[in-house]
C-alpha cells in the first residue's frame, strides 16, 4: 500500500496581485465556472467571477492566520452579535488588500468599469442599525490589528426589510439579499452543531455513582455554519465571521409524506429554518417573541459548542486552562443565553461541578451594554423559558438563587435589594431579565460612552455597580477609518495623504498633523473642492431616489439614522416647518441656502416612528412644491437607508444632526462618520457627543439643549405648553401643523404627533430644547456665509477625529478585557 506522502505530491504558487493575474482568474470564474457568455456577460456574472477571484486570496491569508492562531495556541476572543451589518464586502477587500488599482486596471482589460461592477453588489442583510454596524468595524479592527478575534452571528435568509416610501408612508419589503448568492462566504458542514428546543430534564446517576442531568425529548435543529474572511488592512491577518443557518434534523417525515400530508411533512423544515430567517421578527405577538428568543439561544448554543469542540480535540476534557485561552464577548443583552448555555455545556456534557463551571462561565464572559432604555433591555417570561428552553431555565434559577444568597450576605434583611438585583422579575408574570443575567455571569461590563457607562453606574445598574464596582469599565465606541473614510471618501484620502503623508492610514490620530493646514488658504481650497465634488455625487443620489433636486452650494444637512422619537427627528422636523415659515412671511434675505436630508427606518411595529417618516415626507411634499423655496429650502427624504448609502452621505455632509435627549443614547457612531470626513455638530450633551466636542473644541461644536441632569429635574413638573407661549415662532409652527397645512386631504393624520409633543409626560421633551435649537441652528446659518472659517472648522473637525478610530477602541477592549497577544504576519 503506497505511503501518503509527508509533502503534498504538487503545491499551488502564490496567487499574483496584480492586474493581469486578476483578470486573469476573473475570467476563469466567468467563462469556466459559471459559464457566462465571454461578450454578453452580466454585471452580476463578473461581479461574482471578481469576488471569487478576491476570496481567493483572502483564503491563502486565511489558512496563514490560523497555522499562526494555532501553533502560538494564546488566547483568543470570539464577539457573539445578532448583527453584523457588513455593507458591502468588495471595496472593503480591494481596500485591505490594496488591490483597488489593480481590479480597476483589470476590468479595464475586460471594458468594464470597477464603479458599475462594485454597484451591483447588495448590502449583506445581517443588522439593522448601529450595534451591527459597530460590530463590522470591530472586526474589522480586530484583523487590523492583528488581534485572534471570531465573530459569530446569524446567516439571516432576508435582512430586517427593503424601505420603499409610496405616498409618503414606509412600506416594508422583503430584502432577499442572498437570492443571487453570496460570493464571498463558504459552507462549513464538517462543523454542524445541534440545537436543543423544547423536551425536559432527566436525572440520571452514572456507573460511578455521580448524578448527572441531561436535556431528553428535545426537538432539535441544526446549525450549519458559513465563514466570511474578514481582513486586515494590508497585514496578511485574515480572521474569520461565521454565520450560523438553521435547517432541520429531517428534511420531511417521509410516513407523513406518502400518506398525503405533504405540508406536515415539511413542517418541521420549515419551523427550523425561521429561525434563520429574517433578522429581527416582530415580537410583538407570543409567536414572535418565542421566535426571537430561538434566535438568541440557537446563536449562543452553537457558537459555544463550537469552540469547546475545538478545545477538547487539542485538549480533550481537561478545561482547566480554559479560562485562560478564552474570552467571549456578548454584544448587548441578545447573546445572553451563553451565560447558562456555557454552565450547561460544561456539567451536563463535559462533567464538571457547578464551581468549577461557575469559575469558568463568570471569568470568560464579557458583557456591552448599548442601551439607557429599560424598554430596550430585553426581558422574556420565565413560561416561555420553561416551555422553550426547560434545561437553560433550571440552570438560570440556580444562578439567581447562589446570586441573591451572595446578596443577602452582604446586605442582610435588604429585601427591596434582592427584589432589584433578581435575575428573576416578579409581577403579574414572571420575567427573566437577560441583562442581570449577563451582568451576574461576566467579569466585565462596560458601556460605550462616558456618559452612558457614568449613567449605568448611577442609574440602569446602579445596585449592581454598588455590588462589583471594579467590574463595570467605559470603552467609547469607534468606526473603522477604512470603511468611512479611506473608502467612503477617496478624494479626501488622497488630499490627507498629500499633505500630511500616508501613516493617518494606520494610526488614525496622525490626523492631528492636519490641523495646521486648516490656516492655509490653499488647503482650504483643496479642501473644498473635494467636498463640493462629493456633494455633487450626493445630489445625483438623493435626485435619482426621490425626484428632490437638491440646491447647488447650499449648506447640506443631515440626520440619518433609525428613526426613534428619542432620537428626535420630530425636532429636525419642526425646525424645517419654522424655516418654511420665515420664507413665507418674507425672511428671505435672512435664510440660508439649505438642503435637508433625512433618512432611516421605522421598526414596523413602531406606529409612531413610521407617523414620523410620513409627517416629514408629507412637509418635504410641500415645501419642495412651493415656488417661494426655490434657490432656499430642499428637504428629502432617502429611502432604504443602508451602509452603502451612509459611505456617500458621510463624505457629502456639511451639518450632523446628533440632536437626541440628553441622556438617552448610549453613544452614537454616525456622528463620528460625519466628524471624520468633515462635517461641523449640531448635538446635545449626550453620547459620544460630549466626546467628540471636547476633542474639537467646545467652541467648534454646536451645543444647544438641556443636558441628562436637566432633563431629569424637569421631567416631574414639565409643561409644553410654556414653551409654545413664550415663543412665537414655536407658535406659528405648532398653528401650522395642528391646521392641516401639510395634511390637507388626510385630516387628522398628524394628531398623534401633536399630543405627544405637547403632553406633559412626553419623555423626549422635544419643545422644551425648540427654542435653544432654533437659536444655535441662526449660528449654524450665520457661520455658513463665511466659507473661509466653515472650511476651516471642517479641517479641524478631521484632524481632531482621530480617537473615534475602532482600532483604538479594540485597543482598549484588549488592553483591559481581553489581553490578547497580536499575530505578527506578513503581509
């Protein structure tokens, strides 16, 4: 019998990285593999053949990164989020890569053009907002710096949905954005975990006497998983995101089948693979919610599975370094469930005692909070536990049972106390508060601005941060300057190495060095140029999507984000109908040019919200058809707000909206695109705004508002109204809008609105900062007319941007969470 030899008979040679190898191999997948037609090819076809000529290459780093992950056998990281919103895949590649000239020589080759083919890509529906869009940056970080980080997440079939706005309204599509494939992915099915739902709890006794629960009676699914390389910039690092699918146990029930009942046949296919299915389902309904909570289990069972698998293959069922190998690091309240998955998986599969579990679970996990809303803190009743995950639940009680003795020890007789810290709410209906649970069942906690970790501490987690002080820490939140600058912006990529040489591409505060050239009038007028051509390509996009033509050299203002009531786009929208009503009674002298962009989604259970989207649209409606605005006013809004669009939003900006109640987000990160391509804040006191505004200067910022503290003295004795009589151009607004001036023909449509503004217990306290906004938003327009100091601020904006890098916030998770050792590669 031959004897396998210790090389491989033949080896592959280095994939080439320049232009001809590209095209080349691009021409390979589009002739050879996917058999397209050499002249007639689609945009789709070469786009494919492209991304699969790049995965290529992101697969030899790939291989290299884990050969070096493996013989240093150190610690690793593995970030569990129910969102990763990607964006696009290509650009980021060819930029990490440096293969951007190259594809673009390339295509040229095949009389392509590398702008039309990097179009015909969709964003990869796996997020929804700015957690999924933070946990992007942050594996991208993570490959940059080298750091052996995993990220896993949920192969979502459709994304939360596609936005089409028809009269004014939000209509919900569905976003199949794997119908033409996805590229850039590749199945792993040597590496499938099962999943327990449903069934119960067994005590058995072992053949040495030791007892033993085990989870019997379960229906089972299947998690399959699909890895994404995800690169570094330019460092040979290629870390891994894999993304799990539910399929079932049994395709169909065969019995069933030939009896006739085809639809119970496939039941349970189809009832495994809706947890794979839409990102987010409404959990308005009991359906919903069990499906959510499905998710939230099935990601944190199969991701946990996954690495213990790889442990105990090396290691075999000695864990008692597993602690220092691992870290895991629960992206919000969502990946909960990993706290009593982990201490189920070690006892009930791997025979530990609860101590040495407990030890294990509560020094591996790591907990980011990403919200002061308690709405927003997910709770689920201890019923559907019990009925859904039976096993997870017994173990969930016992922690909260040794949790509250440990409490009582401390605080003897302090019932109100063990009431708040319970994990388990009481009430009409018992609850499970998942974010207790995480910060019960991890050694760190942090929030993701300083305002937002000092408000856990004082407010949200109070008791707990009273209990374990050193446990909860502050890591401010960042966006990776590849994506949002480097790519988003090529214009001014080039300008800033120009002036300042190309190290600001790898360590983001080299920025400062700009901030002399803000005195420069040459630069300045470099500096503009730039920003006029991106402002050209974002009024192409807003004309092309909603018809509004926007006015050339106007200052351009934006608020783009999810449309919350506490992220006050009824604010933004007020002041549009007070700027409508200076033009109208004759200020005209005195408005400055402006477009208004507003874009976002509405949850599409959130009726307010979506009355939001429409009360805005049906004001753009007016106010764009009225020949007294030309040349004035220009207010749209962009549908189906996604990555791709913020990159051309971000670079075109001239004034972030950052304009929530004080105290109610946690930090933000659009406001840091905006900041780092140049664009001036007008923001409250709340956030990464207050960040952001010490980095720039207070003078540099555009602060208007009630601060956290005082919104919470007012909130007792807060009366609207007062705001509406001691301001008339508040008046006008209100007097317009309760007239129907912008619903004519949908009377009453706008009510709602009106009451929650002028209620005494509306939480946003939107009336309350008209006034201060109004008047800082004359400053803003003031400021405008003198381009030479706007241009200026806008440089200086930059240049102070460099500490809202991702890269410096996985620093600090790593310096003081995670204590990973980079890989040293070559790239």
């Amino acid at each position: 019998m031959p004897q396998c030899p210790s090389q491989p008979a033949c080896s592959l040679p280095p994939l080439g990285m320049d232009a001809s190898s590209l095209c080349s191999d691009t021409r390979h997948y589009l002739l050879r593999t996917l058999g397209a037609e050499e002249t007639t090819s689609s945009g789709n076809s070469v786009y494919t053949a492209l991304a699969m000529t790049l995965r290529d290459r992101l697969v030899e780093g790939w291989k290299n990164t884990q050969k070096k992950v493996a013989a240093g056998d150190g610690k690793r990281a593995f970030y569990l989020s129910l969102e990763f919103l990607l964006g696009r895949t290509m650009g980021n590649t060819l930029l990490n890569l440096g293969l951007e000239d190259a594809a673009h020589e390339a295509l040229i080759q095949e009389h392509r053009d590398l702008a039309d083919i990097l179009e015909v890509e969709p964003d990869a529906g796996l997020g929804n907002g700015g957690l999924g869009r933070l946990a992007a940056c942050f594996l991208d970080s993570c490959a940059s710096l080298g750091l052996p980080v995993t990220g896993y997440g949920i192969r979502y079939e459709y994304g939360m949905f596609r936005q089409e706005i028809r009269g004014g309204e939000q209509v919900e599509e569905p976003d199949h954005w794997l119908k033409n494939g996805y590229p850039w992915e590749m199945k792993r099915p040597e590496r499938i975990r099962r999943i327990h739902f449903f069934g119960r709890s067994d005590i058995y006794t072992d053949a040495q006497g030791k007892m033993h629960c085990r989870w019997i009676d379960s229906h089972d699914v299947l998690a399959v998983p699909y890895d994404i390389p995800i690169p570094g910039h330019r460092n040979g690092v290629v870390n891994t995101l894999r993304l799990w699918r539910a399929v079932a146990t049994d395709i169909f029930d065969l019995g069933e089948f030939n009896a006739g009942a085809y639809p119970e046949a496939v039941a349970a296919k189809n009832n495994a693979e809706h947890i794979s299915m839409v990102l987010y389902p409404n959990d308005s309904s009991e359906n919903g919610k069990e499906l959510r909570l499905r998710q939230q289990y099935f990601l944190a069972s199969a991701s946990l599975q996954d690495v213990i698998a790889d442990w105990v293959a090396v290691h075999g069922e000695n864990f008692r370094d597993f602690t220092k190998r691992h870290c895991f690091q629960l992206n919000d309240t969502h990946p909960s469930c990993a706290v009593p998955e982990l201490m189920r998986l070690l006892m009930d599969d791997h025979g530990l005692n609860w101590e040495d579990a407990w030890d294990i679970t509560s020094r591996t996990m790591a907990y980011t909070n990403h919200t002061l809303l308690p709405e927003a803190l997910e709770r689920w009743p201890v019923r559907l536990f019990r009925q859904l995950l039976p096993r997870l639940l017994e173990i969930i009680l016992e922690i909260n049972g040794r949790f509250l003795q440990e409490v009582a020890r401390r605080a003897p007789g302090d019932t109100a106390l063990l009431r708040r810290l319970s994990i388990i709410e009481e009430g009409d209906e018992q609850m499970v508060r998942m974010a207790h649970l995480a910060v019960v069942g991890s050694f760190s906690v942090n929030g993701v601005a300083a305002l937002h970790t000092e408000l856990l501490c004082k407010e949200l987690f109070v008791d707990f941060c009273r209990l374990y002080p050193k446990k909860f820490n502050n890591k401010t939140n960042g966006v990776t300057p590849r994506r949002w600058l480097q790519w988003a912006n090529p214009g001014l990529r080039e300008l800033l190495t120009e002036q300042i040489g190309p190290d600001w591409k790898h360590d983001l505060e080299r920025l400062r060095d700009l901030a002399p050239a803000a005195e420069d009038a040459d630069f300045r007028t470099r500096w503009s140029k730039v920003r006029r051509i991106n402002k050209e390509r974002l009024a192409a996009l807003v004309h092309q999507h909603t018809g509004v033509t926007f006015i050339p050299d106007a200052l351009v203002d934006a608020q783009v984000k999810r449309i919350h009531e506490y992220k006050r786009q009824l604010l933004n929208a007020l002041h549009v109908i007070h700027l409508y009503d200076r033009i109208k009674r004759g200020e005209t002298t005195e408005i400055t040019p402006r477009n208004v962009l507003f874009a976002g989604k509405a949850a599409p259970g959130y009726f307010m919200a979506k009355r939001i989207i429409k009360f805005i649209n049906n004001i753009a409606n007016v106010i764009n058809h009225d020949p007294d605005t030309e040349g004035l006013l220009r207010v749209s809004f962009l549908p189906d707000y996604r990555v791709s669009l913020m990159e051309q939003i971000c670079a075109a900006t001239d004034l972030s909206e950052q304009i929530s109640t004080a105290g109610k987000e946690a930090s933000g990160t659009g406001n840091m695109k905006f900041m780092m391509n140049g664009a001036l804040t007008i923001g409250t006191l709340d956030g990464a705004n207050i960040e952001i505004r010490d980095a720039v200067g207070a003078e540099h910022f555009f602060l208007f508002g009630l601060n956290a503290q005082e919104v919470g003295q007012l909130r007792e004795h807060y009366d609207p109204h007062i705001y509406i009589q001691t301001d008339r151009d508040l008046q006008r607004v209100m007097e317009l809008v309760q007239s129907g001036y912008f619903n004519a023909f949908e009377p009453g449509i706008f009510d709602p609105i009106v009451h929650a503004v002028t209620h005494a217990h509306d939480p946003w306290m939107v009336l309350a900062d008209f006034t201060s906004y109004k008047l800082k938003q004359r400053e803003v327009a003031e400021l405008w007319h003198d381009q030479t100091e706007w241009q200026r601020l806008s440089i200086l904006n930059t240049a102070a941007s460099g500490r809202f890098s991702s890269d410096r916030a996985i620093a600090q998770y790593n310096a003081e969470i995670w204590h990973l050792q980079p890989l040293a590669m070559t790239p």
